[in-house]
C-alpha cells in the first residue's frame, strides 16, 4: 500500500492529541476570520450553545430545531 489511510473512529481523538477542533476553537475561527454576523445568529437560535460547548450540544441543538422558530428567527 503505497499511500495508506488512517481512518479515526470514535470521539476525543482529535482533543487527547491537542489539535485545535473544539467547539470554543472554531468559534474563536469564526470570529477572527470575520463571520461574527454567523455567529451572532447561531448563538441568538441556539441561547443554550455557549462557548466551551461541546460539539455534541451542538449537534443536539440542530436535531431540536423547530422549522418554524428558524423562519420566525430569520423574519427578525
């Protein structure tokens, strides 16, 4: 095999290598590289997202999102 692949599974394999994927790590990403209007509307849809979150509150925040709470919220 001449270019072998590493498949990761699992959680926390990134973090125990201390590679910058949090949650807290791409928020400060977005923030410097000028996406604060994105931030701003994720964070006022999802008040209980704060930073230091895990990404897992996250993906359960996006599975309970009511479509109509996201098209009042854009109407805004």
């Amino acid at each position: 095999m001449n270019n072998p692949i590493l498949y990761i599974l699992g959680n926390g394999f990134d973090l125990a290598h201390h590679l910058p994927s949090s949650y807290e790590d791409f928020h400060n990403w977005l923030v410097e590289n000028g996406d604060v209007p994105f931030v701003d509307a994720f964070e006022k849809l999802y008040p209980n997202i704060i930073r230091g979150g895990k990404w897992c509150d996250i993906e359960s925040a996006l599975g309970s999102v009511k479509l109509e709470d996201a098209i009042t919220f854009e109407k805004k």
